[in-house]
C-alpha cells in the first residue's frame, strides 16, 4: 500500500473519529423536518406491530417479529364468534398507533410551542446516526464471524447465522429440559411471568448503570441526549457490542422464566399486555409531555402501574439529587450515577423494594449525564467512546490491580491514567 494511499485512510478516520455536527444552520431544519414525519409514521406502526415483543419480556417469550399475532387477533377472528372482540382489538391497535405517532409528531413539533424555541437541529442526525452506527455494528461483527468460519474451514453462512441459530437452539433448549412448575391460565402466567422477568429487567438495567464495563459499553449513550425525544434517544440494543455479547443468555434466561409458569409460548398474549403498556411507555423519552402528563391522572397512572412513562423520564434526570456515588467518596470514585426509577414489573415494585424509586418531581428535570457536560458532537465518537476508553485505560495502566477495577469496578470509578472520548474536557 503507497504512502499516499495510507496517509488518505488515516485522514478519512481522523475526520470520522474528530469532525464535530456543530453549528448546522437552521435553512436546514425543512430536511430534519420531513426525516421526522416519515421516521413518525414508520416507527410507530413498525414499533407496535413488529418490534415491541423484543422489548419488554425479552427475547424467549416472543420475538417473532411479523404480524402474526395481529393477524391471529384480529383478522382470522372476524368471521368467527370472537369478532367483537376481534373488533374492539383492532380499533384499540388503530388508536395506538395514531397515539404514539400523534405524541412522537408533537414531541418533535411541538417543542417551540412548549419551550419558546425550536428543538435542537443538530440532536437529531446526531443521535440517529448514533444508532446506526451501532446498528451497522451488528452486521460487521456477524460478517467477521462468518470470515473466521471461512478461515477453519465452514461456510460463511456458519459464521453469519451463528446467533441466530445459538439463540434457537437455546430456545429449544429451554422448551424440552425446563419443568413448568405451575401451570397456570395464559393469562396468570403472562403477569407472573411480566413481574419475574422485570426482577431480571431491574437487575440486568441496575447492571448497566453500576458496572463500569456495562455503563461505558452498553448504556452510557441512552443517556447522554440533552433532548429527549423519540428521535434523540440512542437505541440500547444497537449499542456495541451488546448484540453479540447480551442476545443468547438474554433469551435464555427469559425463555427459562416463561416455561416456569406456561408449557407453551404466550405470544399472543404478550402481544395484548404490550399493546397496553405501550399507551404509557411513550412518554418516558418526551421533554414536551412532562408537565402535560404529571397532571394526568389515568396517564400518570398507567405509567405507574406499568413501570415506565412519565416515571422513565425521571431515571434520565441529570440532577445531582437524582444521583448516587457508588463505592464511596475515595479518589478516583466520586462521580454521581442516576439510579432511580430502573423499571421492571408492575407498580416499580422491584424499585420500591430496593430502594431505586423516586416519585415524579413537580419540576420538569434536565435530562442527560449526571451534572449536564458538554458531549462531543460526533455521532462515530460517542457510539464507540466507552470502547475506546476502555482500550486506552488497559493501555496505559499496567498494574494488574487497577486493570481489574476498569474491568470489574463500580462505573464511576476512574483509573490514574482514563480519557474520557465523549465528554469535551
């Protein structure tokens, strides 16, 4: 390779890794304006009908990710004697989708009306292309397993479909070795099943937050937005590499859980308690909607009886109250971690019990990092930022005892030597 040739690539990463979306002008705004109204339209249909199984029972209780359920709910059911229910179903469906699109359009739109100036016009290319890089993340590593099977002598396609088929077998796994222990009605199991599986939820969420390799890797960057709408939230499951590392105990564990309390899967009626849940969940990543919903009583509630919505928005909070110091006040441990409101199963029980809940403060909080800093605007950064930190940490610190805490500490420790790539020092 000519000197030329690699003095270009180097450029090219230096652009990616240091150019900054800064001061993008507003004659640019009619573009971000139509990106959301086409973004609106797609994600609330695909997110009620095509992706939400994925999100809060976790993948083992029904990631088919097709209209089956509807179809089976609604469609097969009109000419049969359900077809009232089929139809009061499937206007219910109609609603919410108009629902959440109406509050996602207006989240957007509607924050000059709400705030007395326009949303901010660089959040969100910003946090989109965040989660494409993350998203793009998922086919390269699939591709660089399928090359290593290429290398020892498999097909590709071994490689490419490696945690597709992990995860199937485990499904399988689960289905044939795991005892129910009692069976119960469909929809006894699927509440049982919803409380257990946000034990799991709390615990795996209070991970992210109180472990360092976790929070920097894995949900570090659905914090950071300092504008909260469904646009400007970075994705979880696109962070890197959790797709790789998360998916196949992910599905195991809840699939486990499943086949305590029902031998058969509950799609469908997962299918029914998410479409309910998610009337409230939609308000957990809106700045516009906080002082509209604090004072609906039936949304407040909902919120509260699913643990999420307006009670979400909180666990964003980047208030110093709304913060703890993990492991103590020592050198190198004196950063703040929010750690209120992690969610999971009915009422923020597991919140409640673990000391973790707050209720919804009269004023609207800042939301983002602890303490408000000033982020990198650059969406490559701020994806791979925990990666890199990491990588440079292990570096540059060469005693054993403090590589073990940059791997296995408290996220708010601080090694001698850190950089921190996402917050502007």
């Amino acid at each position: 390779m000519s000197d030329s040739t690699t003095t270009g690539g180097s450029k090219l990463l230096a652009i990616l890794w240091e150019k900054e979306m800064t001061g993008i002008s507003e004659k640019y705004r009619w573009l971000v304006n139509v990106f959301a109204v086409f973004f609106v339209l797609l994600f609330s249909y695909q997110f009620t009908f095509l992706w939400h199984n994925l999100v809060y029972l976790g993948p083992g209780l029904g990631d088919d990710p097709s209209t089956e359920p509807l179809k089976a709910l609604v469609f097969d059911q009109l000419s049969g004697p359900n077809r009232w229910y089929a139809t009061l179903f499937g206007l219910y469906l109609i609603f919410l989708v108009a629902f959440r699109a109406g509050v996602m359009f207006w989240s957007y739109f509607g924050y000059e009306k709400t705030f007395g100036k326009k949303f901010p016009i660089q959040i969100i290319p910003l946090f989109m292309l965040i989660n494409t890089v993350g998203a793009l993340s998922i086919p390269l590593f699939l591709g660089l397993i399928g090359l290593g099977f290429v290398l020892v002598g498999y097909d590709f396609s071994d490689g490419w479909l490696l945690m597709a088929n992990l995860i199937q077998t485990a499904h399988q796994w689960v289905m044939m070795h795991i005892p129910t222990l009692v069976e119960m009605p469909a929809i006894a199991a699927v509440l049982c099943v919803f409380m257990m599986a946000g034990l799991v939820h709390y615990w795996l969420h209070r991970l992210g937050h109180e472990s360092r390799v976790f929070w920097l890797l894995f949900h570090r960057h659905h914090h950071m937005s300092p504008n909260l709408c469904q646009m400007s939230t970075a994705a979880v499951f696109f962070a890197f590499p959790l797709f790789i590392l998360f998916f196949l105990p992910y599905t195991f564990i809840f699939a486990a859980i499943t086949k305590l309390f029902h031998a058969e899967p509950l799609y469908l009626e997962i299918f029914v308690l998410n479409s309910i849940l998610m009337f409230t969940e939609i308000f957990g990543h809106s700045d516009v909607f906080y002082d509209k919903v604090k004072n609906n009583r039936l949304i407040k509630f909902g919120s509260m009886v699913f643990g999420s919505g307006i009670y979400h928005y909180m666990h964003h909070s980047a208030e110093e109250e709304d913060a703890v110091i993990l492991g103590g006040r020592g050198k190198g441990q004196n950063r703040k971690v929010n750690m209120i409101n992690l969610g999971g199963g009915f009422f923020f029980l597991w919140d409640k019990l673990f000391g973790t809940f707050a209720p919804v403060r009269e004023k609207k909080p800042a939301v983002g990092l602890i303490g408000s800093p000033t982020l990198h605007q650059n969406p490559v950064r701020l994806a791979l930022s925990g990666f890199a930190q990491l990588i440079y940490e292990l570096r540059m610190n060469k005693d054993g005892l403090t590589r073990c805490k940059i791997l296995f500490g408290p996220s708010n420790y601080v090694p001698p030597h850190s950089k921190d790539y996402a917050i502007k020092s």
